[in-house]
C-alpha cells in the first residue's frame, strides 16, 4: 500500500491544512460511514488523495511544488514510510 500524506495528517505526524468546501455525497455512504463512526473529513481526504495519485493527477513532482506539504509529507510520499502503518 502508497503512503499517503494525508494519513500521515490523520495521525497526528503533521498538522492537517483543510479548507472548508461544500459537495454532495450519495446517502448510501454516509450512512456505512456513520454506522462505523468515520470522520467524514478524514476519509474524503483520503479517498481523494488515492484517486488523485490513481490517476496521475497528484505526482511526486506536483507535491514538491505545493507549499502547503512539510518536508516530512514530501519524505512520505517520496518514500512511502507509512506503508506498514495503512
């Protein structure tokens, strides 16, 4: 499994960085979320992330230019160190 920034956020390594948005997602999903007790934000983030590397969208290259990532995030996603933690 990747190492993904935003897990790295969701255990406390790094503070988390969100902005408020407004979207819709399909009952049927907040409803396994919420019979599991799931943060909302944190899996979105997550499930973002993953889509967003699925699909080449966000590179190794892309996050280096984003102001926004620590430099432990950049070590992450470039070596994949939480991979035993997913």
């Amino acid at each position: 499994m990747e190492s993904l920034i935003t897990v790295a956020r969701n255990l406390g390594l790094e503070n988390k960085d969100r902005k408020a948005k407004t979207f819709q997602i399909e009952k049927f999903i907040l409803q396994i979320m919420d019979m599991h007790s799931l943060s909302y934000s944190d899996i979105v983030n997550v499930a973002l992330e993953k889509y967003l590397r699925e699909k080449g969208f966000l590179t190794e290259e892309s996050i280096k230019t984003l102001s926004s990532i620590s430099i432990l995030e950049k070590t992450i996603s470039e070596g994949n160190l939480l991979t035993e933690m997913c």
